[in-house]
C-alpha cells in the first residue's frame, strides 16, 4: 500500500529540475529509524521565517505527554516528507509527486520492493522527473538497483545534504569538513558506480599489477581522506589557538545551538547587531561566526553562531565537523534555540539535545530559547512560560525577528552565566602545573602565590572546570561567586 502526492505545475512556472520523493511507513514507528546527527548552519531568519503553523497549538505540542515520551512520537512519514522537501527546495529542486510505502521493513535490494520501483518509473516519467530522492541513507547495491530500474538519478537523503554542504561551504575549513563527510560516504558504495571517481585516480605508479579500477578508486579515497584528517586536524589545533587566545582576557563564551532554521541566525543578528547571512533555508552557512554582545550591566560576552542539526544522519559527519562542533564544546553557557511555531518543536528539540550529548556537550550549562513567538498565540506562550516541561528549565520566550524578549534573554544570559561561576581556591601541586594553566585558560586568576606545597590560587571560573580540577586534586573547598560572578565585587571578564 503507498500513498501518492502529485504536486501539479506549470512548466513556465518553475523550470528546476523535477524530483519524485519517496519514503517509508513502518511499524516501528512510522519512520525508519536513523541516527540523529548534524547540519552545520545558521538557517532561518528568527522570528518570521518558515515553520508557522503555530497557531491553535496546545501548549505542549502533538506530542508531549511526559518527559519520557519524546522520541519522535509526532514524526510521521508525511512529515518526514515534508522536511526532505525543504531540502530539495534548498539544493535548487522542484518536487513534482511523492510516494510513501508501507512496508516491515527496507528491502535490501531496492529500498522499495521491485513492485513499488515500477510504480514510481511511471509517476517519474508522468511527471518528467530527472530524479527520485529516498529519505533514508541508502547502500551502494540498493542506489545501483533502483538506478537501474528507474532510468533516472537516484539521491539519498545523505547525498541531499552533502550537496547543500557543499553549495554552502565558503571558508577553507568548511569546505575540508564537506569534502571529508563526502568521501567518507562515498568509499563504501564504489562498486557499481561507474566512473564517477575515475579522476581521483589514475596516471602512472597508480595502479599494481591486476588491480582493477575499484581497488584504484578506493586506495585513491582513502589516500585522500587521510589527507583531509590531517588537514582538519590542523584547523581544529588552529581554532583551539583561537580560544586559548580568546581565554588570556577570559571573556565569558555563549554558544547557540538548535534545530536548522529554528532562528539562530536572526537572534545572532539581533544580539550583535552583526550583518549575518540570514536566509529562510534549512542551511545557511557552514561556517561559525563570533561577534561581542554587551550585557547589562556593562559585562561583556562574546556569541557564537556555530552549528543547526536535523534528523536522520549518520554519526561520520559528526566526526568530519568535530573541529566546528568545539566551539560549543568549549562554550560557558549553550543557548538552545526552539522554533515553538513549529508544529514538532519537542520532537525538533530532542534532536538537537541528542546531538549535544553525540559531541560530549550534555554537561554544559543550558538555557533555553523559545523563537519565533510572534507566530504563536499568547495562551501558548503564557503556558509555556509558567509551567514549562519540567527537563526545560525556565525558557525565555523570544521573536528574533521583531525584537520581543531581546532585553530579557540579555538579563537571562549574564545571570545564568553568573549563577554558573565560582570562586575555587586551593593549592596545586608544582607536578600539575597543567592544572595552573587550566586555570588561566578558563577562569580568572586573582591571587597566585608559591608556597612549599604548590601553587596557591584562587580563580573564578565556571563551575564545571572547577569541578574539574576540584576532582583532579581530590576535593578541595568550594566558594559559590557572589551574583555579579566575583565575591570582591569584579566579575569575571
């Protein structure tokens, strides 16, 4: 059983190439499961951008009946769909028709089942597709059968986003990071493809005796992927300079993180005044931007616009942005922006919170953004506000776009980031010098004195690294700062 979407056009309307979409329904849940992973990007454009939808919603969306009930309770099939077709429309397609099959499970050969591949050859030539995208990460056998039966270019979901990557990469480091998730999706589905990476190879000395063209291909790959590691290797000890650089005059770091177009961008560009790409498109741009925002107060923190994730992406292209993901790694205070205009911002949110414990960044202080409120009714954000999900926190209700809640999130920022520092001393052992310059690295040294034991200090710094070397030493005292960050009255800067 399959459902069919035929999206009617007009040639002279829209003259991108034409794509069919296809998915499946399975038991399990819907959609075929798939590791939740990122994008990288600043997409959406804040408060009025795509999502809507908003209006009418009960305060905890389709799909909350407790915190233990997130898990993509609310994704269906038609949903998941719809996203892909966000994507297509991003990469410059035109979707003409959809198909989703009921299925247990993929078939192996063809994703869809041979019956179901004829049917979608007669949607794709009805609607003079060039193509068929599938929502799912497809294998080299399944890509090749269906190419095969289908007469037209076959694109996974994967390959989707790749394409975007690399249309959106602008900086060295971003195009490195694409190139590396590319070919490392490429190597295990070389065979059959033809001569698409026929130019990685070749010339003299490039091939042993009765080495076929594939083993040439993949020895090619993987010469060019350990290329790559060392090379982004190199950018990750690059950015870590930056950072060490930013710490000597410790300014408090605040990193966002959301789902892709969920606003970040347009609460970047309202936070710092900063002339940022801003585009109602799932992926904006790869790389991450830092610009100073002022504080009340007169404190001063600097934010990053850094990473957007989505569903349904495998864990190698994690691995391949590891040197852009730091950033939020080594951020004082993560903001998690939530576009709440959008009909599965819970389900949205519990990718975005998977990827942060993917990257190892779960134990950062968290606070929590709620964008786009001008699209969404005043009971839904009085609720959301008052009586927010329990593993929320108290959220700052915002628009990005119009500017409601700007002043408030800036409050919001400098107390949880001062609730978020303490004042550590203890005495550090001349042999752990590494704990000293982890010290002056995340905190703000006030009094260092040598004495026959070790190294005296008392820093102020966040909580978290001063657990940390709290356990390093064994234990030690504890001085909670004072609100303004510092029991002396400076605050950390």
């Amino acid at each position: 059983m399959a459902t069919h979407n035929n999206t009617p056009h007009s040639p002279e309307e829209d003259t991108r190439d034409a794509v069919i979409l296809v998915g499946l329904d399975t038991p399990a849940g819907g959609v075929p499961g798939g590791p939740t992973g990122l994008v990288a990007a600043r997409g959406g454009t804040g408060g009025g951008d795509s999502g809507g939808g908003g209006a009418g919603l009960g305060p905890w969306g389709p799909a909350v009946a407790g915190a233990d009930t997130l898990a993509w309770v609310g994704v269906t099939p038609e949903d998941s769909l719809e996203e892909l077709g966000e994507l297509a429309d991003t990469a410059g397609l035109r979707v003409a028709g959809k198909i989703i099959q009921k299925r247990p499970h993929p078939d192996p050969a063809t994703y869809i089942g041979e019956g179901k591949a004829r049917e979608v050859a007669t949607l794709v030539e009805g609607t003079g597709a060039s193509g068929i995208i599938v929502d799912d990460e497809l294998s080299g056998t399944q890509l090749r059968n269906l190419e095969e039966a289908l007469k037209v270019d076959v694109v996974d979901r994967t390959q989707l986003i790749l394409d975007i990557f690399a249309r959106r990469a602008q900086t060295r480091e971003g195009k490195l990071q694409v190139e590396l998730a590319q070919l490392n999706y490429r190597l295990p589905r070389l065979a059959g493809r033809g001569t698409e990476l026929s130019r990685l190879g070749g010339g003299i000395g490039t091939r042993g005796p009765g080495e076929t063209k594939l083993e040439t291909d993949r020895r090619a790959i993987r010469r060019r992927i350990a290329d790559l590691k060392r090379e982004t290797e190199g950018v990750r000890q690059q950015r870590g300079l930056h950072r060490t650089s930013r710490r000597s005059v410790p300014v408090p770091v605040v990193a966002l993180a959301g789902y892709t177009n969920a606003g970040k961008s347009t609460l970047f560009r309202a936070l710092t005044g900063a002339d940022v790409l801003v585009e109602n498109k799932l992926f904006a741009t790869l790389d991450p931007t830092t610009r100073k925002v002022d504080l009340p107060g007169g404190r001063e923190v600097l934010l990053t616009d850094t990473v957007g994730f989505i569903r349904k992406l495998p864990h190698h292209l994690v691995a391949a942005f590891r040197a852009t993901l730091e950033e939020v790694l080594e951020a004082d205070l993560i903001l998690v922006v939530t576009d709440l205009a959008q009909r599965l911002w819970r389900e949205q949110l519990e990718a975005t919170r998977r990827v942060l414990g993917d990257i190892g960044a779960s134990d950062r202080p968290v606070l929590h953004v709620l964008n786009k409120i001008d699209l969404v009714e005043e009971d839904m954000i009085r609720a959301m506000c008052d009586n927010p999900p329990a593993d929320m926190g108290r959220p700052v209700a915002v628009s990005a776009l119009t500017g409601r809640g700007i002043d408030e999130l800036k409050e919001r920022v400098g107390q949880a980031l001062a609730a978020g520092y303490e004042v550590l001393r203890v005495t550090v052992p001349f042999e752990r010098s590494d704990l000293v310059s982890l010290a002056h690295e995340h905190g703000k040294v006030q009094e260092k004195e040598y004495g026959p034991q070790g190294v005296r200090l008392k820093v102020v710094l966040p909580g978290v690294w001063a657990s940390r070397i709290r356990a390093a030493l064994g234990g030690g005292p504890r001085t909670a700062a004072r609100p303004d960050g510092d029991p002396t009255g400076e605050a950390p800067r």
